[in-house]
C-alpha cells in the first residue's frame, strides 16, 4: 500500500512538473507573439519603406546589377514579414483559448468564399458545397482553416479553372469534412509531411509562401479534438479531410 501511495505521489509530482513547462512554454509563445507583433514589425516596415524609396528614388541613375540587388533586399523584406506574420498567426492559435461556440459552417464558409472573392475571380474558380452541420469551436480559427485549405486549392491548381467542393459526413461519432479541388495533386510520399511547418513541395518561384498555412490547419483541428490528412493524385487533385468529434 505504501508503495501504491509513493508511486501516485511521484506521478502527481510529475503531471505538476509537467503542467508547469506547459505554462512555461505557453508564456514563451505569448512572448514570442507580443515581440513579433511590435519589436520586429517596426524596423521591418523601415527597412522595406526605405529600400522601395531607393528602389524608386535611383532606379533610373543605377546599373542593372544595382537594381538588382535592390529588387532582391526589398523582396527578401516583404518575405520576411509575410513570415513573421505567418509565425504569429501560428503562435496566436497555440495561445489563444477563447470559449468555444455553436457555429454554423455554411455562414462560416460564406464568409471565406467573400473574403477571397478576388482570387477566385482571377482563377475563375468555382466553389460549391453541400449543406454542412452546426458545431462547437472557435469561429475565427474555423474561418481559417477552411480559408488556408481553400487557398491551398486555389494556389496549386492545374491549367484548368479550379473547382473546389466542400461536404461533411456524419459517422456515429464524429463529422468527417473533405475540401476536394482539381489542382495538380501530389505524390504519396509527401502526404503526411505538407502538415510540417515550413514544409514546402515547391521552390518559392514556383509557388510562393511560407510552407506555414497547412501546419495553421493541422493545429486548429488538433485543438478539436480532431484529426487531418490528405488524399492525392498527381495530376488529378486533392481532398483535404478533417474529422471534428461530436462531442470535441
């Protein structure tokens, strides 16, 4: 019996230890979101407000390989803070714990498709989709995973004009939702590894980005409770699935 009590003493010391590098951790990110946020975003606006005025100011009194460089330094700035604003998006997500609420996905989804109105006229793309439930989660992060999925589609599409439908499909304990396009698709062995952060299929002049906004998706659904993968053709699309339990 005594030794029953030393052994759930140490466990309970454990789970405390681990609670608090939790704690820890979490500060570190509140932290990390406060300095990106203020500390770096001023001398990058700097940088890139005063290379663009050199840009502009000396375009015509310098060589090629100046301009060059110039171009490079202020394209390397606007990467830059794409990035830092990306890495805050995903440390706002792992820190943010507002109240989870009923939200309908249909007017969720409507929103998305009218806040990215202007790249799918670009594209001339086409989206459709089913009648979709009314869930438990955070309605802001929702809109993002379905915006970073719907511009994942968008982005890698084929020659051919988008069509991206989006379903839902009850299991006796979970609502399965699958986000299906016809882009160029992928090959089998990088299914699992596109949810790493910065992880990237394609060289940034192929497609540019972050490698960030599938890793976004990955954590939002993990907050649910969920789970998230992939299932791909090359040259004939992908569907992006995610599973929200009933009761997340």
């Amino acid at each position: 019996r005594l030794k029953l009590i030393i052994e759930s003493k140490k466990k309970e010391e454990d789970l405390l230890i681990t609670l608090k590098n939790l704690k820890f951790s979490n500060q570190e990110l509140q932290q990390f979101a406060y300095v990106a946020s203020h500390d770096l975003q001023e001398p990058l606006r700097m940088v890139i407000s005063f290379t663009q005025l050199l840009e502009k100011r000396y375009k015509d009194k310098l060589d090629k390989d100046a301009n060059d460089f110039i171009h490079f330094a202020v394209d390397g700035a606007i990467r830059m803070k794409g990035l830092i604003n990306d890495l805050l998006d995903y440390s706002r997500i792992i820190t943010r714990r507002e109240p989870l609420k009923k939200i309908n996905f249909e007017k969720v989804l409507d929103d998305v498709i009218l806040n990215l109105q202007m790249k799918i006229k670009e594209t001339s793309a086409k989206i459709s989709y089913d009648e979709l439930p009314s869930l438990m989660a955070d309605r802001t992060q929702l809109m993002q995973l379905f915006q970073n999925l719907i511009s994942n589609a968008l982005k890698f599409r084929s020659k051919k004009a988008p069509q991206i439908h989006i379903s839902a499909q009850h299991t006796h304990n979970e609502w399965i939702f699958s986000v299906k396009d016809n882009g160029i698709g992928m090959e089998q062995r990088f299914l699992k590894k596109i949810f790493i952060i910065f992880q990237r299929l394609h060289t940034k002049d192929e497609y540019p980005g972050s490698g960030i906004g599938l890793a976004i998706c990955k954590r939002i659904v993990d907050i649910l409770n969920g789970r998230i993968w992939v299932e791909s053709e090359v040259g004939k699309g992908s569907t992006f699935k995610f599973a929200i339990p009933i009761k997340n």
